[in-house]
C-alpha cells in the first residue's frame, strides 16, 4: 500500500523527461499498481454519549466527542478539539442527534465549525416548532492539509430568535442494539 506522496516520488524517479526513452512498461506497471493500492485509512472514531446542553440563549457551547484519543495523523481531547498532525486529505462526518423536549414556541438551533478559531463556511440551522421532536444532523467535510497541525471545534448554541429549549441527546434503543450517541465524529485519511 502506498501513500500518495510514495506515488509522487516513484512518479518522479521512474518517469524522467523521457527524452532518451527510458520509461519501461514495467515502470508503468509499478506506478499504475502504486496508484491502486492507497487506500483510506480510519484515523478516528470519537462518540459522546452523554447529553449537551447549551447554559442558554446566544451562549455558543463547544460539542464533545468523549475521552480523548491520540493518532500520529489526529487526535481529540476531552473538549472536543480535533487535531490534524500530518498533510495529507482528510474525509470527515460528524453527526448529532438534536433533542426538543418541552416549552410552547419555536427553538432555533444552530451549528457550526471552526477551523483554527475561525467560522468554516455557513452554520446548520434548526427551527423547531414541536416540543418532543428530534432530528439527525449530519456534517461532512474534505478538506487538504498542507500546513499542520490544523484544529477543528464545533460548537452549537441556541437562538435569542426563538424559546430555550433544546439540546444534544443520545437515544438508547429498548431492543438492545445500544446508545446512539450524541455526537459523532469519524476522520479518514485519503492521502
């Protein structure tokens, strides 16, 4: 199996400029065979079971991901921190099961991402009007690293624009098949 940056250098060494035609169908075969076999890697696998409840209206609350785990390419604290070591791509899903439980009006529930402290694209927003509703919210993410380390945090807050209600909630099933958690985040390496 070979990484991506393997790929390049035997790219390199085994493909010159060509101009005195040495390029051989067996330096094709070994760059052609190098191309096949990278492959992803699962780099994390991080869940909170526990439930997240913003302290109120327009306080953002930073999402935790369980006990922290540490990788040569990611790591995770206790607070939720994601840290990227090495260059290189990286697939992410991130996924959050939102919980209203109670109160008459409409609760705005917002998500986002923050990349090295700073806001990453657009937020997830969740208006609910009914006062026993769920939802599944899910985030996906490529992004290529090529300075590092890289920090990403996520954070949810509820809306001054509607009532204070409304948290992250894992779900036990009654059938044994487990707790879903709270929230979920699974990091692949591409490269």
């Amino acid at each position: 199996m070979s990484t991506k940056t393997e790929v390049l250098a035997m790219i390199a060494t085994l493909f010159p400029d060509n101009l005195s035609r040495e390029i051989s169908p067996q330096d094709l075969r070994d760059v052609t065979t190098a191309m096949i076999d990278i492959e992803p890697q699962e780099v994390l696998l991080a869940e909170d079971f526990d439930d997240q409840d913003p302290t109120g209206l327009d306080t953002p609350m930073q999402i935790t991901f369980g006990p922290a785990q540490t990788g040569d390419d990611v790591s995770i604290d206790v607070n939720g921190v994601v840290t990227l070591h090495t260059e290189g791509s990286y697939l992410s899903f991130t996924t959050m099961y939102f919980a209203r439980t109670t109160s008459a009006g409409t609760s705005n529930f917002f998500l986002r991402t923050l990349v090295n402290g700073v806001q990453d694209g657009h937020p997830i927003g969740i208006e609910e009007a009914d006062d026993a509703s769920t939802a599944q919210i899910a985030f996906t993410g490529l992004r290529n690293v090529a300075t590092v380390p890289v920090e990403f945090t996520f954070e949810a807050m509820r809306d001054s624009s509607g009532i204070n209600n409304g948290s992250l909630s894992g779900l036990s099933s009654t059938q044994g098949w487990g707790e879903a958690p709270s929230a979920r985040i699974r990091v692949i390496k591409l490269t």
